[in-house]
C-alpha cells in the first residue's frame, strides 16, 4: 500500500481540500484532542497491517528547509492529539544551520507542539515502511503558534474566503540530478537541454518519479528535461493553497528518496552550479468566485475581470517585498538575472517569460479552466506555505485598493536602453538578499499579514544569511548550499 490515507482506508489524493488544511483549530480543547486521537488510532491499525512502522513529522522552516521529527507507528495516536515537543528557536536558523536571534523568537526557552494533519497523512512510496504529515505548530497550552508558517497560510485562505474567493496553485519542480566529485556538481545525464537523449538516458529513473509520486496520490501533469547539466521539472495539478504547498514538499521528498534509490542525488538550489541556469519553482495561481475563473471571461485585457485584475494588480505591486519570500537565498540572486526566463525585471506580460508576472490564459476554448498566472521568479529556497500566504495577502490588498496593472510588458527589457527602462517604469526585482530584505522590512501589507513574531523572525533570517554570506565568492555559495534544498 502507499499513497494517502483517509478514514475509509482509501485514497482520496493528498491534492484534495483535507478540513484540517482548510480550517485546522486555533485551539486544541479535550474534545478535539480525543478526536484526532481516535482517528490517528483507526490510521495506525490500517498503517501497521500494511507494514508502515514509522510517520515523519515534517515542517518547513524559514530558510527553507523541511524539517522533521518521526514517530513509531505506536505513537501516532499521542502524536496527533497532543503532538511532539520541538523548540520553536528553528523559526532563526540560518541556512548552514547558525543560529541567530529576532525580536519575539529566538534562544534556549520553550517549546512547541507538532501536530500532524491526518486529512495529509501519506504513504511513502519510495520509503518502504514510512508515512509522512505535514504539522502544524501550537503553543503547550494548545493555541497556534503565531510563527507557524503553514497555519499563516491556512489563515490566509480564510480570509480570501471570507470574501468569497477561492485560489487554487501549483509549483513547479526543478531539479539538477547528479553527484559530487571534488567540490564539483557531476551531472547524471549528458544530453542536450529538453532532449529526448536525456529521457533515454534517465528513463528507469523518470518512471519511478512520476510512478512514485502517482502511487503517493499527486496527479503529474508533465515530467521533462530542463535547461542547465542533468536538470529536470515535474509538473503537478493544482489545489487549493495550502495542499499546494504541502505538495510541493512532499513532491521534492519523493524525488530526493527515488533519487538516492538510484544512487544519485537531487540538489533544489537556486544554483548549482554558479553562471548557470539555476532552479526554479514557479508558482502558478488562478482566482474563483462562485466557480468563475477571474481570469477570464471578463471585459479587461486578455480577458481579466476587475477583481482578476486588481488581485494581479496587488501582487505585481508587492513583487520587491515578496522577493525575499520566494528569492530568500543570497544564492537565489546568482539565478534571478535577465534572459535566463528567470522573472528579473519588475513587470507583467501575457505569456512572457521574461516577465516577473506571466499571465497564462491558455487556449481557445479552455480559458475559463486554465487561465492563470505564474509568479517567475520563485525559487525552492523559498517555505512555501509563507509563499502561498503572502501572494494571497498582496492580492487581497490590490482587490481592496482597486488596483489596477500597469502597461504590459512584450519581449526582454534587458534588451532596452535605460532611457526606455525609464519611461515605461520598468526596473530590476532586488538584486541581493540584501536589497530584498530591505523592501520586505517596509512592506505594512506583509507585516500585517504575517503578524510581528513571524515577520520579525523570518526578516532576521534573511539578514543572517545576507551577512552569513556576505564575502563569498559566487562560487563558494553555490557549493555550500548545492544540497541544502
């Protein structure tokens, strides 16, 4: 058996809307704890008798990085009423795993609860033996924890839903598959960028991906060839925010263990390997409202409706801020440079690739379904859980400005002389962690959102990276972090 777990011992896929992602409790009572008790303790009978004797307990924490705490199969039903101890001091690691401080969270004092989504709990395919969850975070004393990423998320979907909206997101997975020899990245294939030579070469390897990831109960759309030396992407349906986001974890996992089965390892850095293509992690979304696609149909440009618009409108308006949430690595700025189809510059297009904001409005005939954009310049340094819930944030805040897009945006304007550049109000996204932490520290739409213990903690981060890295060479920071992601 693998893939996801539900009450019915079925598969209702881990892409679908679990309660617990959509509108997980902000306090644990005794009542709610006896009943995610009783539910973990079906789980676990139905999880022994298939051979499942562990469950980790994942987060994403503010570099990046999914973190863990596993569970005998015994213990999930403690587990998932009254969660697993964990220091809540990992919201200020650094990517090399140094420690620093922020304003409300830091230092030896505290703790926190892990407790697992069950409406996520999934068989590892490529894992024999294992389950994974993701958790959310709550304070000893039950309540959620004000710097729990994934809960930030939840609390987002929830306020677009308040207002009778609905999103629905997808990332992209790209990934460079080889190995390391002396300090350099060693490629596991050698066929040209999106060659069919590539497929021949790793096609053992690309079954078992797509096949893994299938059994887990993710729908793959597509798996290709990328651009840069042994670089490859998957594609996989959307969902709504917060299951994308779990998704997206939970994807990149499978990948790494499928990988290791085969004796190679997946680096997700933003570089590999540094004046080369890196890797992103576009994030595709699309808006409804009663059903309606908002991006289309309606009598704006490309066929946006107003409200499609200004949500557009109030994300492109954030991109310098947001930038250090999706581009959150001093080695995310050695990938995010002009006519890489990285999404340097500041601006929106329909079908531009060059452009930060991408409008996708699919073809004739299928607008109404397919419809959506694609945010460019995200990488998977970035946690996507504060990702999915600061795109949501921008936008509610263009819907309640009326906010409206700029001029489009066709072809690269890195071709541009600067006096164009100028007069069309088009400029560079931040081109340092440095530069994108300062606009995040000025953004009052982020910092609200976020709350002040969770922006505080995830800004001091960015600063100690920024610092942490400040005297390396390109070189040197691709290297030590190739495999940190």
């Amino acid at each position: 058996m693998s893939g996801p777990v539900d009450d019915h011992g079925g598969g209702e896929a881990v892409t679908g809307t679990g309660g617990d992602a959509a509108s997980g409790p902000v306090v644990l009572g005794a009542h709610q704890r006896a009943e995610r008790g009783e539910r973990a303790r079906a789980h676990a009978e139905r999880l022994r008798a298939d051979g499942i004797t562990m469950v980790a307990l994942c987060w994403v924490d503010n570099t990046g990085i999914a973190r863990a705490k596993t569970v005998p199969i015994g213990r999930l039903e403690h587990a998932a009423g009254w969660g697993v101890g964990m220091s809540p001091v990992f919201d200020v690691f650094l990517v090399n795993d140094d420690i620093t401080s922020s304003r409300y969270i830091g230092g030896p004092d505290g703790d926190l609860r892990l407790i697992p989504d069950l409406d996520r709990l999934t068989v590892l395919d490529a894992q024999p033996g294992w389950a994974w969850a993701p958790v959310d975070r709550y304070t000893q004393q039950g309540r959620i924890y004000a710097g729990c990423q994934r809960s930030f998320a939840r609390r987002m979907v929830r306020e677009a839903h308040e207002r009778g909206l609905a999103l629905r997101m997808s990332f992209e997975v790209e990934w460079a598959l080889g190995s390391e020899d002396d300090g350099r990245f060693v490629p596991a294939c050698l066929g040209p960028a999106y060659g069919m030579t590539r497929v021949v070469e790793l096609s053992d390897y690309g079954r078992e991906v797509a096949g893994a990831l299938e059994r887990e109960g993710v729908v793959v759309e597509q798996f290709h060839p990328e651009y840069a030396a042994g670089q490859l992407e998957v594609s996989v349906s959307a969902a709504d925010p917060v299951a994308a986001a779990d998704i997206n974890v939970l994807v990149r996992q499978t990948i790494r263990a499928v990988s290791a089965r085969f004796g190679f390892q997946a680096s997700f850095a933003p570089s590999v390997v540094a004046g080369t293509v890196g890797n992103g992690a576009h994030v595709h979304f699309s808006l409804w409202q009663d059903e309606r696609n908002l991006f289309a149909g309606g009598q704006g440009r490309h066929g946006l409706t107003g409200d499609g618009e200004a949500f557009l409108a109030g994300v492109l308006a954030a991109f310098p801020a947001l930038a250090a949430v999706g581009a959150p690595s001093v080695a995310s700025y050695l990938r995010l440079v002009p006519s890489h189809w990285a999404g340097a510059f500041h601006c929106w297009g329909r079908e531009n690739r060059e452009a930060a904001l991408r409008l996708v409005t699919g073809s004739d005939g299928e607008q109404d379904r397919r419809a959506n954009a694609e945010v460019k310049f995200v990488d998977a340094a970035a946690n996507p859980y504060l990702l999915v819930g600061a795109i949501i944030a921008a936008g509610l805040a263009g819907l309640e400005t009326g906010g409206r897009l700029p001029a489009e945006v066709n072809g690269d304007p890195a071709g541009w002389p600067d006096k164009e550049l100028a007069a069309r109000g088009v400029q560079r996204l931040p081109q340092s962690l440095t530069e994108a932490a300062d606009h995040f520290s000025r953004s009052d739409v982020l910092r609200a959102a976020m709350g002040p213990a969770l922006f505080e903690a995830f800004l001091a981060v960015r600063r100690g990276e920024a610092e942490l890295f400040a005297d390396v060479a390109a070189d040197e920071v691709a290297a030590r972090t190739r495999w940190r992601w």
